[in-house]
C-alpha cells in the first residue's frame, strides 16, 4: 500500500480544480493524476458532482486533487453544483482556477483578488496554451499572481504547474505537533484506550494511533492499557509517569485513579490544542452552565459514520448536557461537509475532535465561529466538564 491509501483524510493536504464550464477542468485532472478518472467532453457542465482522488505527489505526500462543476453552471440544479464547488474551495489548501479559451472577465478577476487579499492559496492557469495565445492571461494574472499556462491536452506545462504545488505545499505544510512541550524523550507516559465501540474490529480510533506513533517519534516510554488494568500498569512503574492521556469517556474512572500531582489530559484536549483554539474552545464549554430551556445548540461531526446506540455525538453528549444544564436544549446535528455557513441560529457549536478534517477546514469552521460570534467547544471538553474535571485536564495545556 501507498501512503495515499494509508493517510488519514486530516493529514492529506487539498487541492481545488475550479473554473467555468469548458475550462477544461476535468482534462486537467486526468493530466495530474495521469489517469482517466472524470468524464471528459466538449458539452458544456460535463462535470455535476465533484470527483475527488487521493494520489501521492512526491516529495510531499498524500494529497487529494477534486475536480468540480462550473462556477457558472445555470439552473436550480446548477446552482446546487456551483455551491458544492464552493464548499470544497473553502476548505482546499490550493485552488487552481482554471481559465479557459475565453480569457478572463471580469469575475474571475474579481474572485482572484478576493482571494489575494484574503491570503487564499492559489494558482491561476491557462489551459489552451496549444492553441491559444493567453496575451490577456499573460498580462493581468502571470504578473500579479503567478499565473501559469499549460495545455491538458499536449501535457505542456504540467510538471511545471505539478513543481508549483509541491513547492508552496513544502512551505505550508508541517502536521500539528499533538505532544509538542509535554513529553520529553525516555518520559514514560501511559495511554488509557478503551476500545471504542465505533472502532472497526482489530483497530484502534485515529487520535489514539496518532498519539501512540506521536510517542514513539519523541522516544518515550509508551504503555498502553485499557482503563480496567490502568491501577496495575501504574503500580508497576518505579517513578510516576510524565504524562497520563485517557479517552474522554473514561475520563472520569481515570481521574479517580490517577493522582492529583500526576498530570493528566485527553486525546481530544491534546486534538483541540494542536488543531483548533484551545482557549477559545475552554471558554466556548463553559458557557454551557448558561444555557436556557431551548436554547439551539450545533453539534457537528467532521466525518460521516453509521449512527449506534452509544454514538458519542447523537447520544451521550445530548445526554450529558440535559443532566448537567436540567434544561430542555434544542439539538441539531451537521455531519460531514454539511456544516452551515450561517451559525447566527445557534448558541454554541459542540464539534468532534476532527481528526479526519484538513486544517484548512478547521481553520474555515473556526472562523465562521468567530465571525457570527458564535463559542465552540468540542466533545471531549463537554464530557470533562459535565464530569467536573475539565480544569485538571485542560491545566497540563495551558
């Protein structure tokens, strides 16, 4: 197996083909992945729902390139299409706007320097270079933006642009550091895992994976223990461990375990400092305890799952906040690219650890938290503070 088929969708970095129908978008994507994935033709709106690929892009990695409908695709449907571009654009780490035969107009220059001026990664290309000369393109894109001209068709120029992204890829991209500050090397640390019920048989959940290789890397001693043997794994160690990471649903048996003086955290607290705001997101759990009868709550799942009995989201924490607030609350659910633009409805937002989610799609829901002035939080910090211990668990962090 390659990496691209290993990586976790959280750690592969996202590249946005976009443009006008005719661009040649979808011919452009298949050049890249030098395989025949979209549809290809000379109609108009050929592409409907964006095609994604994960593909390995040496010397960086995993990546995954998508391929999407026509900014200017008509109709109710289209417009639809053109908002699922959209959705994927927000979250990509570069965009490559397609330009085609027609050059540009006035929109496609106004939404480059929308994303100039944003700080937005991107690269414009011209993609008729075989049969069109981009005087116009040259002139207004390759001079202020670092525009490039290439041809699917021939292949012309496509190292180039390939050697474009890998190069601003290398300068962006450095994988949040989950232990950085905490451990040092020959620390011994004990990880408290309970095999999650959610887990597929014979694996352990992401962010326990992440962590445990995350240990490894830094050279500590790593024990790993379900919560029932974590007394006898602690007797056995000649000096108290450097650090005790537990899941946040047995956070509670852990702390009752684990002396005050040793420090103890979760995998979602380490999650919400490495990837999110974790300030930001403390401050967002207190104000549960001010929560009314209705009050309308968000909670919001990165990545797609069947629903059981014990689902941390749809019923433990719904469960938790009733017992702890005595209120009536006003739950709704987002899962998967399905997070709301507009938040102004909500009181607070409570996400996942996002462990399948890229940072630029963090980073895109934190920021609509914080423009609507909406707090967020996140599942594990909710558990910990409905159990009464979220300020020992957040205190190794701060």
């Amino acid at each position: 197996m390659t990496s691209q088929t290993l990586s976790p969708a959280g750690q592969r970095s996202t590249i946005a083909i976009v443009g006008n129908r005719n661009a040649g978008k979808s011919t452009l994507f298949n050049r890249l992945l030098g395989q025949d994935i979209s549809i290809t033709s000379a109609q108009a709106g050929t592409t409907t729902d964006a095609v994604s690929k994960a593909y390995e892009l040496i010397p960086v990695g995993a990546v995954t390139f998508y391929d999407t409908a026509g900014l200017d695709d008509e109709g109710e449907l289209g417009k639809l299409r053109i908002k699922n571009a959209e959705n994927i654009i927000k979250k990509a780490d570069i965009i490559l706007y397609i330009i085609g035969k027609e050059g540009l107009d006035g929109k496609i220059e106004e939404q480059l320097r929308e994303w100039h001026i944003r700080g937005r990664r991107f690269i414009p290309v011209f993609n008729f270079a075989d049969s069109t000369k981009p005087d116009k393109f040259t002139k207004a894109v390759s001079q202020l933006y670092d525009g490039i001209s290439v041809s699917a068709k021939t292949g012309a120029g496509i190292e180039e642009l390939k050697d474009r992204i890998i190069k601003m890829l290398s300068e962006m991209r450095q994988a949040p550091s989950l232990l950085e500050g905490l451990i040092n090397k020959k620390d011994t640390v004990i990880l408290v895992t309970p095999i999650d019920a959610a887990a597929p048989k014979g694996r352990l959940i992401l962010p326990q994976v992440q962590v445990l290789r995350e240990c490894l890397d830094m050279g500590a001693i790593t024990t790993v223990v379900q919560p029932e043997n974590l007394k006898q794994a602690l007797s056995t160690l000649k000096n108290p461990p450097a650090l005790v990471i537990t899941d946040s649903q047995a956070v509670k048996e852990v702390a009752a375990i684990v002396n005050k003086e040793i420090p103890l955290t979760t995998f979602s607290m380490l999650y919400a400092r490495a990837k999110w705001n974790f300030q930001q997101m403390v401050a967002g759990s207190k104000l549960i305890a001010k929560l009314k009868d209705n009050s309308k709550i968000l909670i919001a799942e990165g990545c797609s799952h069947h629903i059981t009995c014990n689902d941390i989201g749809r019923i433990k924490i719904p469960a938790l906040l009733k017992k702890y607030t005595g209120k009536e609350l006003n739950i709704e659910f987002a899962t998967g690219n399905d997070f709301p633009e507009d938040l102004s409805p909500y009181e607070l937002v409570i996400h996942c650890g996002g462990c399948m989610l890229h940072p630029s799609e963090i980073s895109y829901r934190l920021q609509t938290c914080i423009n609507k002035n909406i707090p967020i939080t996140n599942y594990g910090m909710v558990i910990s503070l409905t159990q009464g211990i979220l300020e020992r668990v957040a205190a190794p962090l701060l």
